[in-house]
C-alpha cells in the first residue's frame, strides 16, 4: 500500500486539478487506511469538497464510501 500512496501522492502533486485528481485523492486515502493511517485519510477525505467543488458526482460518492469505511 505505500507504493500506491507514494503513486497516488506524485499523481497529485503533478497535477492537482487533472481529470484523475479526485480519484486519486480518494485511492490516496484508501491506501492510508489499509496501512492503519486512519487519521491521516480521513483529513485527506475531509478537505475534499473544498479541494475538488466541481467533481462529478461519482467521485463524491467514492469519497463519501471510503470516508465511511475508514470510519471518519
């Protein structure tokens, strides 16, 4: 998992408005979860919407469902 959060991570800082951000911003927080980063996802997750106000709804919903599985 930290391979794919250093991934998600370099993503992001290349292009944090692209297409991909939102997802990778969601992926991001996912892999910290499973790495017992719990804390650390969830204020991924928290600055979302500010981050991202123009993402399509699906990505909102995978926000929403990874924050609820990480227990934020």
């Amino acid at each position: 998992f930290q391979n794919a959060a250093d991934s998600y991570l370099s993503s992001l800082q290349a292009q944090r408005q692209g297409p991909r951000a939102p997802d990778a911003l969601v992926r991001l927080a996912a892999s910290l979860a499973a790495m017992d980063q719990v804390a650390e996802a969830c204020g991924v997750l928290a600055g979302f919407d500010a981050e991202f106000p123009n993402a399509d709804e699906e990505s909102r919903r995978k926000a929403s469902r990874e924050a609820a599985r990480a227990g934020c």
